[in-house]
C-alpha cells in the first residue's frame, strides 16, 4: 500500500471539509477531520459499487448516522467525482445539492438522510435484513456489505439499544459499523455523560467487536478485513479517533482533541484555519482543489471499480439466463410493482373490528405478496399482524426464509429499521404497534415522510375503546398529530403521508390495497380493537361502494339536495349512520353520511367533488373520537364537530361510550341541537 498517497488524500478530505464548513460560517468540521482515515480506506478499497451506476441493486450500501459529518461525505464523494467543486463551496446554501445534513441522492452516494442521530445505523440494520431476505430468495446473490459510521452521540441515543439488539440477535454478518470514537461531543467531552463499556455492551448483544487506531490505515484494513471474515455477527469497529486531527494554531502548534473543534468553523475556534490548511498539503488560496496526485490516484480507483463490478455484473449475467423466472421476479421486486391482487376476494367476517378485518388482509397478502416483510413490537396477537404470520414464519439467525420481524418491544427502532429495508429496495416493510404508541415512533416516521419511503403502518387499538387499559392506551391526540403529516408536502411537492381510517371490514381491505399501491410516501392504517357495524351496501356491492374511498371520502349513505351531512372516519360512521336513521324516522330531514378516511387525500380531489360530498354552504356535523381538530377544517365555519377534548378512563369500552356521549341516542340530540341552533 503507498502509505504517502492514503495520507494524502485523508488530508485532502480533511482540507475539503474544513473548507466548507469556513465557507458556509456553518457546520461541523472536527468530526470530519477524524473520520477522514476510515471514509478514504472504506470507499477506495472496500465498498463495492459501480461508479457508472450508482443505483444497482448490488452494490455495497454506506448508511451514516452521523448527518452532522456531512462535511466528510460529500469531501469523499467529490474525490469519487460525484460532485462538483462548486458544490462544495455551495455547502448549505439556498438550492445546493449539499446540504447541512445529508438528504437521500443515491446517485451521488447518499443512501440515506440523517440528522437525528441513532436512526441512520438502525436503518443500515433495516438494509441489512432486506439484503438477507432477498439472498434467501435469490442463491445468494445479495451478498453485498452494508456499512454505517455512527460516532458517540449516535451510540447513546436510545435507539442504538433496539439496533444493536437486534442486529446481533439475528446474526446480521453482512452488517459492519464504525464507531468513531474521539471522546468528544458537541457541548461536552463524553466522559462528563458517560462512563459504560462500549464494547461490553455490543459484545453482550451477540457483536464481532473491535477496537482499533481509527487514524491508523493498517489497522483501519486489518479490521475491515475480519469484519468481513465473520461468518455469524456484525461488527463493530471502534476507531479511536482525533477530533480536529491535523488542526494547528497560528504559531504552527497542534490544536486536536479539543471540544470547540466540533461544531464551529476551524477560524473561530483557537487553530487556525489558514496554517491547518498548509499543514494538510492544502493551498489556501485554492483549498477547495483536488491534490493533483490525489486525482490521480482516484482515477485509478474508479477506473478499477467500473471493472470489478463489470465482472461482478457478468456473473450476475449468467445467472439471470440460467433463472429466468427468478430473474424476473427480482426485477419485479425493485420496481415496486405488486402482483395482480383482488382485495374484493378477501372474505371478511360480518361486523368485524377492523384490526381483524387487516388481519384477514395479510393472510391474504402473506400468500400472495413475497416481498413482504412484516413486524410487530411484540404485539402479534393484539395487532393482529399474526394473521400474516400464521402463514409465514419468524426471520431468524441464520434463516431468512421467513417473512416476519418480532422486533420486540421498541417501536422507535423497529420504524427506522422499516426504513432501512424500503431504502435498500426490493422490500416491502409493515410495522405495527397500538396506535398510542406511535408516539414512540414519530422520529421514524417523519424521516419516511421526509425520504418519501413507501412504509406501511398498522395502528390497532385507535381510541378511548381500549377501555380499561385507561388514559395511558387510549390515544386522543395522536390521530391530530399524524394527520398534521398530512398536510406537509414532501420535496417532491406531494402530500407526505397518507393516513387511512376506515369505517368497516370492506373499507379496511380497500384501505390496504390503498396502502399497498401507495409506492411513494408512507401510509398508516388506524384500526379500531372493536368491532364495528358493517356500512349497508346500496345497490353495487359494498367492495365497489367502498373503493369511493381511494378519493378520500365519500358518501355511505346519500340523497338529493340534504338539510345535513354527517361526517366522520373509522368506528363513528357507522354511529352518525345509526343516529341519521333515529333522526330520520322522527323529523322529516334528508341525511348525507360520509366517511372521510383521509382528509388529505379528500383535500386533493377536485373541488366539484368535495362539494358533492361535503357541501361547503351546507350544513355539516363531524364526529371523531380523538380531538375535535381532527375534524374542524372539514366541517367549516358554520359546522360543527362533536369529539374529545381530554384524556380517556379506565373502564369498559361500552361504559366510556356512556360516559363520553358516543352513543346514537347521545349523538343524535347533538345533531339535534345544532340543527335547532342553526335555525336561530
């Protein structure tokens, strides 16, 4: 190996991230400057990719966890020639392709976005799985690495507990992870919050773990190596790392290690910016240059990855001619598209919950989708996400013939894991949890929407009917909080999320074929413990009436010209239709009954549409059992919205309908009320 040339384009990459980060007067330069050894050593002998392909489906995948590095990445992908020089010098301004923290570009090398320190290693575990999933499926032909770099902030989060589980309970070999380690944090130096034993830790987890000179390209190789050796664990490499390495002062003296290195530009700590750049080789009249020698080097670096994968796609070749179904199949896996499904055949049991009728579903889909991979937070049998599992079976260490994920009790991970797997692509994730525990899971679920990964959520147990497990499981708030996601647009201009609420059985198998071909942003079901009324069918078959729900919302029960229209979504509609049919056989009045199962999507239908469901001069009652926001924007001014507005009780399901009013007589003299009010 020419030791010189590795440390010159380390220092090269080191210059370039300083250089950014004093450009932009913004940004996180002294963990790049550590890390610097390892990105070099990874990317020009290791990681496995096609530089005149960067999104085949077999390259090797680098997840970072450490988004405020994005400083080294994007230095290391500039040697790669995947940027520009004036990206660089563009870094986290208006409109640059280099953000503060790094955003999904796959074609540039960006696996992942990251930021939210934890998630992007949990999602390298989710890409891991993915790639063990489809090996069992395709003689092993997804048998790439996938890498992560995550520092000391990334390793204390909470998650990293779920991650480091997880992947070491399932023998995640093909999974390797660097752990800079420089004994330095933003605000402190880690020893002021920390005192454990890292590698303790994830060797008690079931990890390969070791602990090297992270600035040291010998023994940075030498772990590499054994990572890749192990047959049975992932790996963790500690690299003990220099925070700031190659910083001096004015007077040419070394300033490293020092807790100001981490989060502000080399010029306004004690080093200097000017004689650190002329330490690293770099001219600071031109510090956003490439080292010629460096360029050079990196030419013959792609130049023989271009050929290894060329080979690598030969191979591929053969195979593919000798499995031509199989080959077909992996194509049809990674375009997302689904196989030919018929929903209306899923037979659903009369007046079901709708948890049961998603149940039904993925029994349906556990035979009839193979890309599949399902997960639960130790709730299988309450979510019924069982239902697929009783035709499939658990993913396991050294077995990933199976289909479901028992991820155990943490939402949080199992949701960024969920991630990982859509970001590798040819996967189809589905986690699931009460829906009080989306909570939990929030951070995941806002980075697929940021990301715009088709993951699907199943939310069972969706409000105050839990019952007597009382106000801790009884979610109020949380409809409100996921359906705000649905009024954010994503970067491509689309609504971010699409949460579905169906009203009974027929509308949940509708609700999933809605989730299922939903292949750009993410979709949560929210299903109630309950069971619920079947919504009449008339005239056409219930399955064709409720397919009115892909707009949004639509008319369960519908007349000319209505004095009122009821809306709601979930379990109340068939109470506004119980109420609508007492009001009706009293008081001559014409009802209109609508199930809104996604104000989002209702909001991007055609005007004329909406009006003809929800008429916006009429008169209109909403009823929700979460917050009366849910509702509000639907109803308008003149409306009214019947719902929660504080915590639930313990107590059975049917004494809280009692108690909270969210019985047909109860409605029904709300709906009275406000007709007699509006008269005034």
């Amino acid at each position: 190996m020419n030791n010189t040339i590795d440390q010159l384009s380390a220092d090269n990459i080191r210059a370039l991230a300083i250089s950014m980060v004093e450009k932009a007067n913004s940004g996180h330069p002294g963990g790049s400057m550590g890390g610097a050894d390892f990105m070099h050593i990874l990317y020009s002998e290791y990681l496995k990719y096609d530089p005149s392909d960067m999104q085949w489906i077999f390259r090797d995948r680098f997840f970072m966890d450490a988004g405020h590095l994005s400083a080294l990445m994007y230095a290391q992908y500039y040697l790669l020639g995947n940027y520009e020089k004036t990206d660089l010098e563009n870094f986290r301004q208006w409109g640059s392709v280099t953000p503060g923290h790094p955003e999904i570009d796959v074609k540039r090398g960006i696996e992942n976005t990251s930021g939210p320190l934890g998630q992007g290693h949990a999602m390298g575990v989710g890409a891991a799985i993915a790639a063990k999933f489809l090996s069992a499926r395709f003689d092993n032909l997804f048998d790439h690495k996938i890498y992560g770099f995550i520092t000391d902030g990334g390793v204390q989060e909470e998650i990293s507990q779920g991650a480091g589980r997880i992947a070491g309970h399932l023998g995640l070999n093909n999974f390797i992870l660097f752990y800079d380690s420089n004994d330095v944090q933003l605000s402190s130096m880690t020893d002021e919050v920390t005192s454990e034993n890292t590698a303790m830790k994830y060797e008690s987890w079931g990890w390969k773990v070791i602990t090297i000179d992270g600035n040291n390209h010998t023994h940075i190789r030498s772990a590499l190596n054994a990572a890749h050796a192990e047959l049975h664990r992932p790996t963790l490499i500690i690299g003990r790392t220099i925070m700031g390495k190659g910083c001096v002062t004015a007077d040419g003296s070394m300033y490293e290690g020092q807790c100001e290195l981490h989060g502000k530009p080399i010029g306004a700590t004690k080093a200097d910016f000017i004689k650190t750049l002329q330490n690293l080789g770099a001219n600071p009249d031109d510090s956003f240059a490439v080292y010629k020698d460096v360029e050079a080097h990196y030419k013959t670096i792609l130049d023989k990855k271009i050929k290894d994968a060329s080979e690598r796609k030969a191979k591929i070749s053969v195979w593919e001619n000798q499995n031509p179904e199989l080959s077909k199949k992996i194509k049809q896996f990674f375009s997302g598209d689904l196989p030919i499904l018929d929903f209306s055949s899923i037979a659903q049991k009369a007046n079901a919950a709708t948890r049961d009728a998603s149940a039904a579903v993925l029994g349906y889909l556990a035979e009839n989708v193979e890309n599949m991979i399902v997960s639960s937070a130790d709730l299988s049998n309450s979510d019924k996400t069982d239902g697929f599992l009783k035709k499939s079976s658990v993913l396991q260490k050294n077995n990933f013939n199976g289909a479901f994920l028992q991820a155990g009790v943490a939402e949080l991970t199992m949701a960024a894991i969920a991630n990982g797997i859509a970001l590798h692509g040819g996967v189809i994730p589905v986690v699931a949890t009460f829906f009080v525990f989306s909570d939990y899971m929030k951070p995941a679920i806002r980075l697929a929407a940021i990301q715009e990964l088709p993951v699907k959520y199943v939310w069972t147990h969706d409000s105050f009917r839990v019952g007597e497990d009382g106000p801790t499981h009884q979610p109020i708030e949380q409809e409100a909080q996921i359906r705000l996601l649905e009024k954010i647009k994503n970067h491509s201009g689309n609504q971010s999320f699409l949460a579905l609420r169906p009203a009974d059985a027929i509308e949940t198998s509708v609700a999933w074929q809605m989730a299922l071909e939903n292949t750009k942003t993410p979709t949560g079901l929210i299903l109630s413990r309950q069971e619920i009324k079947d919504i009449p069918s008339s005239g056409n078959s219930r399955f064709e009436a409720a397919s009115n729900a892909k707009k949004g919302g639509y008319l369960v029960k519908s007349t000319e010209n209505p004095d009122i229209t009821l809306i709601a979504n979930g379990s109340e509609v068939s109470t506004l239709l119980e109420a609508a049919n007492e009001i009706e056989n009293n008081i001559k009045i014409k009802i209109n009954v609508a199930s809104i199962i996604s104000e989002g999507l209702f909001r991007s239908q055609p005007k004329e549409y909406q009006e003809s469901v929800i008429p916006q001069d009429g008169l209109v009652f909403g009823l929700t059992a979460g917050l009366p926001v849910n509702l509000e924007n639907l109803v308008g001014n003149k409306g009214k919205v019947f719902g929660l507005e504080h915590f639930g009780y313990s107590a059975p399901a049917s004494v809280l309908d009692e108690k909270f009013g969210f019985t047909s007589k109860n409605v029904k003299e709300q709906i009275i009320t406000y007709l007699e009010e509006s008269k005034k």
